[in-house]
C-alpha cells in the first residue's frame, strides 16, 4: 500500500507543478492558453456571425460557464482526480499481472510500435466511442441523469455551455475512458493532442454559430495538407517533394476537403445544428432517454440509431422538463444530484 500512497502522493505534486508551469509558460504546448484561444476564437464568432441573432452576446449564465470550463479541466483535476487515477492505473495492471503470473499489459502493448497518427486515431477513435456510449448513460440512468442535469440546464447556448457539467461527469467519464486508453499505451502528451481537438469540436458544438458543410470540409482538407507537408505526426507522405511542391499539395487539400468532405460532413462530425437538439426541452416520447449523444463523431448517432434532426432548430426551447426550478447557482447545482430524485 505504502508504494500506491507515494504513486498517490507523487499524483498531486506532478499535477500542481505540471499546472503552474502550464501557466507560466506559454507555449503551444500549454493546455491552459489553448483553452483561452479556442475560447476567444469562438466568441469573436459569435459576436460577428451569430446564428441566433437575437440572443445576447454576453448570454444567460456566460461567466459561470466560463468558471466551470477551469473548474472542470484544472481545478477538479488538481484537487480530486489526477492522483486518484494514477493508482487505479497502477492498481489495474498490477492486478493483471498476479492473475497472469506476471503478463505486463502496458508493457506488451503492440501500438508501442505504431506510428504517431496512428497512435492518435486509434485514440481518438476509441475515446469518442467510450463518451458516446457514457453520454447515453448519463441519461439512461436516473440518478447520473440528475447530475448531468447541470449541463443541460442551459437556457441559451453558446460555446462555454461545453464545459459545463457536473464535476461527478469528470469522475464517470474519466473513469471509463482514461483506463482502457492508459492500457493501450496512450501517452499523456497523446492525450493532450486527443484533448485540444476535442475541445475545438466542442467549443464548436454548442457554439452560436452555424457553417456550412464545405467550410469545415475545406478546414480539415487543409488541416491534413499542413500534416503532410510539415511532415507532422509521423505522416511522410511527401516526404522527398520540395517544400514549395509540399505546400502547394497542402493548398490544393483545402478545395478538396470542401469537395469531397463537405457533403458528408455534417454526418461524420457533430455540428451546432445536430447538437442543440441534444439540449432541446422537448423530444420525441419515443426517445425519452435522449438524441444525438455524439462528442465529436456524429457517426454513432446514425449508426446506433439517435441521430434526430427535423429541422433547423435555431430558436427551439433548451432545458429539461422542471428547469425552471433547477439550481441558478454554481454551488447548489454541484450538490444537486445526491438528494432525493426527481
């Protein structure tokens, strides 16, 4: 137990430092200032193409969803779940080991010998699949419905609605998703790039904001063109090209994703369109535990059957029935959920 207390221990300090560092050190590879300029990308958007025109810059609730995106990504994590997962990880596969004489799953993992990009589909991959099947969870089951109640009681959306949940939400999620990725070999720099990309797509997801499906075709068409041509993630494709002949290939991805991509974007990625109807009041009685439950892939919406869209949904009503008399305020929407249920 004494070894498991240090990994406990050593948990805590590696995240606080980790942490601070992350904030005095801006850097692309800072967690911390990715958030702030995702963030502030998203909201120069919705201030100059709005989707819901009539809806205030400055919504209903924004600075406490503001608080609950560093609460829920660098506050929860230093004070509870860090150090705790560090254990359960260690807990795991040394339990794999004694019941298998001595088998090291991490160690014998074959994606050890993957390259990158492949490391990071998989990953990607993988972990939209698990919070895709969570998310269902969270609302097929009535007491973590009543902690993921915090979520959905937004009134107006808008991109800071992403991080707001319930810090039990951290725990499920994290819990379920984290270990079978940390078996794999999932690297924690492996994650960082798994986290920035969904957190883009989240930001986009409940942002005030629509595009059309060969701009953001056009943008991951150009996103693979800069991978190829910068050589990035272990991706060689060119490699042998001039630069010049590299960057020209990259330019010309940028129309091709719009071409090829665009019809079908809207399909494979979750979009403000899908999602708000993932937070309307009121759905189909024959689908009373929810609808579009993607993160980032649409795909498991329309493959398992919840995909709904019937229209637009720009001005539909959000919440839930009994939102009106759901907690206004950080503190008591954080206790919510471990009383009676409703």
């Amino acid at each position: 137990m004494g070894n498991y207390w240090d990994i406990f221990v050593e948990g805590y300090k590696g995240y606080a430092s980790y942490l601070w560092y992350d904030i005095t050190h801006p850097g692309w590879h800072s967690y911390f200032y990715w958030l702030i300029l995702v963030s502030v990308f998203f909201f120069i958007l919705e201030v100059v193409v709005p989707w819901r025109k009539k809806q205030p810059i400055l919504r209903k609730d924004f600075w406490m969803d503001a608080f609950y995106m560093f609460f829920n990504f660098f506050l929860f994590s230093l004070i509870i779940y860090n150090a705790a997962s560090d254990v359960i990880v260690n807990l795991f596969n040394d339990g794999i080991k004694n019941l298998t004489g001595g088998f090291d799953l991490q160690a014998s993992n074959p994606m050890r010998n993957f390259p990158y990009w492949a490391i990071l589909l998989i990953g990607f991959l993988l972990r939209d699949f698990i919070q895709w099947w969570v998310h269902r969870l969270l609302h097929w089951s009535p007491r973590l419905w009543e902690f993921h109640k915090v979520h959905h009681s937004v009134r107006q959306m808008g991109f800071a609605a992403h991080l707001r949940y319930h810090w039990m939400e951290n725990i499920v999620y994290k819990t379920l998703e984290y270990i079978p990725l940390a078996l794999l070999g999932i690297g924690l720099y492996d994650f960082f790039v798994i986290h920035i990309m969904a957190l883009v797509w989240g930001h986009y997801n409940h942002s005030n904001i629509t595009v059309d499906g060969k701009i953001t075709g056009g943008v991951i068409g150009g996103l693979l063109g800069i991978i190829m041509a910068a050589e990035l993630l272990d991706v060689h494709l060119l490699a042998g090209l001039s630069s010049s002949l590299k960057w020209g290939i990259a330019v010309f991805c940028i129309p091709i994703g719009a071409l090829v991509l665009g019809p079908f974007m809207k399909k494979i990625f979750n979009s403000p369109e899908m999602h708000i109807w993932h937070h309307a009041h009121d759905i189909p009685e024959n689908m009373k535990y929810g609808i579009n439950f993607g993160i980032t892939l649409a795909i498991w919406d329309y493959i398992f059957g919840t995909a709904h869209i019937p229209h637009t949904g720009r001005d539909i009503a959000l919440g839930f029935p009994g939102v009106d008399e759901y907690p206004q305020d950080f503190i008591n929407q954080n206790l919510h959920g471990f009383g009676k249920m409703e």
